[in-house]
C-alpha cells in the first residue's frame, strides 16, 4: 500500500482549493493555511501525480492519482471540471486534514 493511499484513507481528509489553502501573512507574503494539516497536492501540469505540499521545502513525489480511492478521484473531477464536464480555471488542488481547534 502506499503512503498515498494510507494517507488519504485517513478520516477527514477532504480536498481544498488553492483559495483556501493559501493565506496572506501580516508581511503581505503568502504561506499556507495553518488551519489545516496538508497531505498533498494536484495540479493540472502533472494530473497523474501528487506531491507533498509545503512552502517551504521542494515538492517530494508521493504517489500516483490512480492509486487513489473512488471518492478522492470523484473529489478531483468536481473541482477541476464544471457540471458540463468543460474544464474549469483551476489549476491546483490540495488534500489536507482540518486541525481540531483544541
């Protein structure tokens, strides 16, 4: 099983949009959202991969959307494409877990 799969399997792990992900800091940089703990991401340049999502770092290879379960790909075509099935401006998705707020 891969670390993809064992990772998405996890309860709570939702897909978020670029929109949601980034925030703007007080310095007017953009970093991501603390709000969330991010597994990885999608995007359109590569749609067969997902990569690990950081600011930070370099984006690390994490497995392959085929890999994947039937929800998380359903997640992947509603976000990427309308209900006419013509695509859509969005470019990127991430999957990340919302932190409890204790």
């Amino acid at each position: 099983m891969s670390s993809v799969n064992y990772s998405l399997n996890r309860k709570g792990v939702r897909l978020i949009s670029s929109s949601d992900a980034w925030i703007i800091g007080k310095n007017g940089k953009k970093r991501l959202n603390p709000k969330y703990h991010f597994v990885g991401k999608v995007e359109m340049s590569m749609p067969n991969m997902i990569v690990t999502a950081s600011d930070k770092k370099k984006p690390n290879y994490r497995g392959d959307v085929s890999e994947l379960p039937r929800p998380a790909k359903r997640q992947i075509v509603d976000h990427f494409f309308d209900e006419n099935g013509k695509r859509n401006r969005k470019t990127v998705a991430y999957f990340g877990i919302e932190k409890s707020s204790e």
